[in-house]
C-alpha cells in the first residue's frame, strides 16, 4: 500500500467512526469537485445504505426550514442522530449557498447528534444539488441515522428529490394561489405524505380537501399507500409529532412491500449511477474544448460564423467516443 493510499485509508477510517472534522473536509473536496473525493466515496460507499433519507420538498414560502428544524428536534428526542443537507440557491455573486437553512437551524449547531450542510444549486435544476447524492452518503457511512433533504423550493417537474429519499413529503400552505393549478403541475405526484403547514390559516381545509379529491381519482393499488395527509403548524411545533409517524408508518409499509420496496431502491440506485455518468460525461466535454485560450478562440470563431455549435458539438462528442 503506497503512503498515499494509506492516508485515504486512514481518512475514510476517521469518517466511519463519525468524526465530523473528517466529514466536513470530505463534503468539501465533494463540493469542489476534487479528484480525490471520487477514491473516497468510493471506499465509502460499501458502508452505506443504513440512514433513512427523507426528502422535504414544497413550493418556497411554505415553511419547509421551519418544518425540518422542528422535525431535527423530534428524532432527537428519539436518540437518533441527524444529518441536514439544505440545498440553498446559488449566490448570484460567489456560485456557494446563501446559508439560510444554516440560520434557521441555529439551535442545533452545539448538538453533536446534529450535523448540517448547506448547499448550492449551482444552476441545477431538480431542486438538489449536484453534490447532494454524495454528501447524503459520507453522512450514511458517519453513522447518521437520519438524513433530511431539504429541497430549494421546486414546482413543475423540478421533483428529483424522489429518486433520493426513501419517503418524500411534499409541504404545502393555504393561500399561495390556485391549489389545484399547484396539484396539476405534477409536484404532488411524488409525495409519500402530505404536510400541510400552516394550517391555523383560512383555505388550509380547501388544501386538504383538493387533495383528498386528487386522490381518490389515484390508483394507488399498485403501491398499496395512500399519502396521509398531516396538518401542521411548524412555528409552534403542532402536528409535527403526527408528521413523524406518519413518515415512519411509510418506512414500516415500505419494508414489508417486499418487491416494491426493492424495486424503489433500485431506482434509486439507478439514478445516482446516472448522475455519477451524466457528470464525468460533462466534465471530460468541457475538458475536450481545451485550456481557456483554445476555448475563447473557439468562441471567435462562433461568433465570426466560421464554424457552428453543432460541428463543434459533434467533433467534441466524436473525440470522446475515440478515446
């Protein structure tokens, strides 16, 4: 074993053993896309598979940073360590996270069962983060029994967070709008459970009852689940109780779907593969343009019309396909 080797062994050691100071530097190198990172979470990755990650997803402004601090605090009460990976959007000057979550979650930064990771979008759609598959699994193999995924706000079909998490609840509030309208954007199609937060307000029985309706049009016999629907108030800590069973009362069913079950975690099995292919595939294309004064002559030349996007494209992928 080279000494080289050893050191990463030795890393990846201080990481299975839980110690956030080796966990946070390897968050780093995944987040900056360091060549080493892909060594380390390889040698991880056999350690994974223990932590229940559950996704929380929802329009922005439905309390989604309020609704995961309160739920941290529940699992604790529980012995369960947490993990917190909030996906912020990018800071239109630096490319990192704003850090909100960070903020919200203040309560929790001297808890050692507690560890949170702010991320950026970085133009990703999805509502994740292209770092989220890998940091989601340095905090499984460090022992995490919980990872809540916290989605950057998402509509349409921005709903990646499904193919991550083993329960996805989707947050929803009274009063932003035609309900309806939001049901058939096809974000509510994802959800394991339905939070719908601040419920003291005025429409939050309209909410529950377009989505009641919604569902009885579902087929749900496939899965044998139907999303509970849970009312919330996150600020004074109402229903968050019933939230947590709720989820847990998806992992119980899920574990005794036998097929299903397996059939879901080979999806998500499936989708982290495709995103670990679809990355290296971007990053040996722009590799392929060349250094920064063969790319801005290349960028000439677009410009001049000597060439076009689509010869330059196909060159590049042609290029790849030799090597």
């Amino acid at each position: 074993m080279s000494a080289d080797d050893a050191a990463i062994e030795a890393f990846v050691a201080r990481i299975l053993e839980g110690s956030v100071r080796a966990g946070a530097r390897a968050m780093r190198l995944v987040d900056d896309r360091e060549p080493i990172a892909r060594e380390i979470l390889d040698r991880l990755y056999r350690h994974t598979g223990r932590a229940r990650v559950i996704g929380i997803t929802g329009n922005p402004g439905s309390g989604k940073s309020t609704l995961t601090d309160r739920l941290v605090s529940h699992y604790r009460t529980q012995g369960k360590r947490v993990g917190v990976v909030a996906v912020d959007p990018s800071s239109p000057f630096t490319g990192g996270a704003i850090l909100g979550d960070r903020i919200r979650m203040n309560q929790h930064a001297t808890d050692p069962g507690v560890f949170i990771r702010s991320l950026a979008t970085r133009g990703n759609l999805g509502g994740l983060s292209r770092s989220t598959n890998d940091v989601v699994a340095i905090l499984d193999a460090m022992g995490f029994d919980i990872v809540l995924l916290e989605t950057v706000g998402v509509g349409q079909d921005e709903v990646e967070v499904v193919k991550l998490a083993h329960t996805s609840v989707v947050v929803l509030v009274p009063g932003l709008g035609d309900d309806i309208q939001a049901i058939k954007a096809g974000i509510l199609e994802i959800a394991d459970v339905f939070a719908v937060n601040k419920a003291d307000r005025d429409g939050a029985d309209r909410t529950i009852r377009d989505i009641r309706n919604l569902q009885m049009l579902a087929d749900t016999a496939a899965t044998g689940w139907t999303p509970p629907i849970i009312r919330t108030v996150a600020t004074t800590d109402d229903g968050v109780a019933d939230l947590v069973e709720a989820i847990a009362a998806h992992d119980t069913h899920g574990r005794a779907a036998g097929s299903d079950a397996a059939e879901r975690l080979r999806r998500r099995e499936a989708h982290i593969l495709e995103s670990l292919i679809r990355d290296r595939l971007v990053e040996r294309m722009v590799e392929a343009l060349g250094d920064a004064a063969t790319r801005r002559a290349l960028l000439d030349r677009l410009v001049a019309r000597e060439t076009t996007p689509y010869a330059e494209a196909q060159r590049v992928l042609d290029e790849l396909l030799r090597g």
